[in-house]
C-alpha cells in the first residue's frame, strides 16, 4: 500500500506543534510556565502591603490568568514561529515537496524527488494520530507527516493506519 502527497509548511508546524503538546519534556517546561503566571501574581500581590486584601486577591488573581493566558497563546505562537523559521533557514528539498510513502511487510519506504529512505518497522517508533495527520515515528523528535488529506477517504486513512500498525506490532513483537 502507498500514499502520494506533498508537505507544506503549515504540516511541519502542525507535527511541531503535535509533537510539542505531547513531548513529556515540553509539558514540563509547559506547566511550569502556569506555573510561573500564579507565582508572579502572589508575590505582585504580596508586594502591595497597603492595599486591602480583597484589592490584593484581585490583583493576584488577575496576574495569574492573564498570565496562565499569555503563557497558552505565547506557547502555541513559539512553536509555530520556531518551526518555520527552522524551516527558513534552508532549502528542504526533501521535505517540502512531494513524497510517496509506502508500507510493505520489511517496513516504510519514503520517496522524495531528492531522495529515497528505508526504514524498517523496528526502527519505526511509534504511529500516532490526530484528526488531520498521522506521524509515523522514526526517532524521538521526528516523524512522517501524512496529511489526512492525502487519503481518497476516512476509511482510505484508517486502512492505511491499521496496515501500518499491524506490520510493526509483528516485527515489533
């Protein structure tokens, strides 16, 4: 079974942005950062002794969303503005461009119109999903990216999916 499509910038910042909200070590440095935003607002509010204390709540609370909010949307927009200054940075022939991917019993062939790339299904780490890419991992921070948009149907998508599962928990196992 194989898939023909073309990656654009928009899919690395969607796996970027995949990747980083489900990275074990990006939500650490995630959560801390909500962390911060009540913190700051505390210790703003502990810094106004001479107000009353409903002033002093008021003001911590008031941080600490407006900071739990700037936080959110600072993450979201750093990754998307890290990924495609990365992206920038040269000319990615090989990845934004056209790419064939096919699945057979050995592993994932990938077919670009600079390269070609053979990864067994031991080496492939773990195939996950959302509602509009599969990644198919081929190391802790890289993967595939397969728009959905790609695939004929849903259906199209689940098949290649299940495929794609199957052969890796056989030669996984």
């Amino acid at each position: 079974m194989q898939i023909e499509f073309e990656n654009e910038l928009n899919d690395l910042v969607a796996f970027n942005r995949y990747h980083f909200r489900n990275s074990r070590s990006m939500q650490f440095w995630y959560r801390i950062g909500f962390i911060l935003g009540p913190v700051f607002g505390i210790t703003y509010a502990l810094l106004l002794y001479r107000w009353s204390l409903p002033a002093r709540i008021a003001v911590a609370l008031g941080v600490s969303i407006v900071g739990a909010a700037m936080n959110w949307t600072y993450y979201r927009w750093w990754v998307a503005y890290s990924a495609r200054k990365l992206a920038g940075e040269g000319e990615n022939k090989g990845v934004l461009c056209d790419h064939v991917i096919a699945i057979t019993e050995e592993g994932l062939r990938e077919t670009t119109q600079v390269s070609e790339s053979r990864s067994t299904w031991t080496g492939i780490e773990r195939i996950v999903e959302n509602e509009e890419y599969v990644f198919i991992y081929i190391s802790a921070c890289q993967a595939h990216v397969i728009p959905k948009r790609a695939f004929a149907s849903e259906k199209d998508s689940k098949e290649f999916i299940e495929q794609a599962r199957l052969f890796r928990s056989s030669r996984t196992a």
